[in-house]
C-alpha cells in the first residue's frame, strides 16, 4: 500500500524548484537555511489540548521540508519557545512562538522560527545560503513584510490572510500528483517513511523545550 502524507511544502511549485537547484549543485555547499513561519490570527483555543503542540502542528510542516531540501540527517536539535500571544497556549501546556536550531550531519545548520500571530498576514518564507548562490521563496508581493529601505517593498492590500491562499498551487498541485502516484506513473515524493523523520524531530523539539538542552538524534538521509 502506497501513502502520501499531504507536506503541501513539497508540493508548492517555488519549494520545488529550490529542491531542484539545490539538487543539481546550483547552490553548492549548503552553509545555512532559514525558515519563518507565522499563522496571521491564532487557532480556535478549544484546539490546543488536542493540536500536539506547536513542534507538531504548525513546526512539523518546516520539520519535514528543511531535512528534505538539505538532503542530510539532522543529528541535534535544540528548541526554545514562549507564550506571548495568549494565556490559553499556557493553559494547554503549550507556546505561542518558538524557535529551532537544527544541525545536519555535514555541519550546517538552519533556524526554524514559529509563531501563533502575524497582524499582517500568515507568512511563510524560505532561505538557502550557499557556496554559490542564496536563494529564498515565500518572498512576493504579497508577503507579509514591510521593508524599512526606501526602495525595499512595502505590504501590500492582499497579503496571505492563511496557509490556503499562500499554498493554493501547492494543494493544486498535490492533488494531481496523487493521482498520478496512485496510477504508478511518478514516484511517491512525499512518503510516510520520512514524515515519521519530521515526527521524531518533532518530538526532538518539544523534549529540547522542556528540558533546555540540545537533543542529540539519529536520522536516514531524506533525499
């Protein structure tokens, strides 16, 4: 039986296209990724107790498609979170915003920041830094991100208000790719044996906030 876990990262057309690069050496050396990801208004509070918390709801998805575009095992993780939007991620012994450092087993790193609440729009963004070139998606006019240069862009009207609008041709494209790997036309490129990758960093990450340590782990190669 064949399962395609729905990370619409790998499906979106500018993720993919990083992948591509990446793979083809267009980047060289990878010496850092950043990843930002911000909803624009909190989840219902009634969600919380049953979300998994923010490592495995809203981070997991970053989880997944950093270890994938690097190509490497992640062997730390160290993780740190707080509660500044609402009391009630507290109350579901949770956070609000946090942050990831992973470290990959040829020595980069890349910082995963996540947050419950962006007044201008949900925001989701990807940075590659490399021997050859630095590339970033999530970067367009309607990234909710005001420029303080005077040529640098400004928000526009019709920034993302969610994950849907700001992943539209990446569900798209999901769906026809299902499909195909259904018919066995393609390659399954999202499968179940490395979301549970994404799953155990996952946890990495919420072990790493509690006790304020680094968590050391062990990881196939996501290619």
């Amino acid at each position: 039986m064949e399962v395609l876990v729905g990370f619409q990262r790998r499906f979106d057309p500018a993720v993919f296209e990083l992948h591509r690069r990446i793979r083809a050496g267009e980047v060289g050396d990878i010496y850092l990724v950043r990843a930002v990801g911000n909803d624009a208004q909190p989840p219902d509070f009634s969600y919380l107790p049953h979300s998994g918390g923010i490592f495995r709801d809203l981070l997991i998805h970053d989880l997944d498609a950093v270890p994938w575009l690097v190509g490497e095992p992640v062997v730390e993780v160290y993780a740190s979170g707080s509660v500044l939007v609402d009391q009630a991620f507290a109350d579901a012994d949770d956070v609000d915003n946090a942050v990831v450092l992973l470290k990959f087993a040829g020595g980069a790193h890349a910082t995963l920041a996540g947050g419950r609440h962006d007044p201008l729009g949900y925001d989701h963004r990807i940075e590659v830094l490399g021997s050859r070139d630095s590339l970033a998606v999530g970067v367009d006019p309607r990234t909710p991100l005001t420029s303080l240069e005077p040529d640098g862009p400004k928000v526009a009207a019709d920034a993302y208000p969610g994950f849907a609008e700001r992943f539209h041709r990446a569900y798209l494209n999901e769906m026809a790719v299902f499909t195909q790997v259904v018919a066995g036309a393609v390659a399954n490129p999202s499968p179940a044996r490395e979301s549970l990758i994404s799953l155990q960093l996952a946890e990495a990450c919420e072990q790493s906030r509690r006790s304020g340590a680094p968590v050391r782990i062990q990881t196939e190669v996501v290619a």
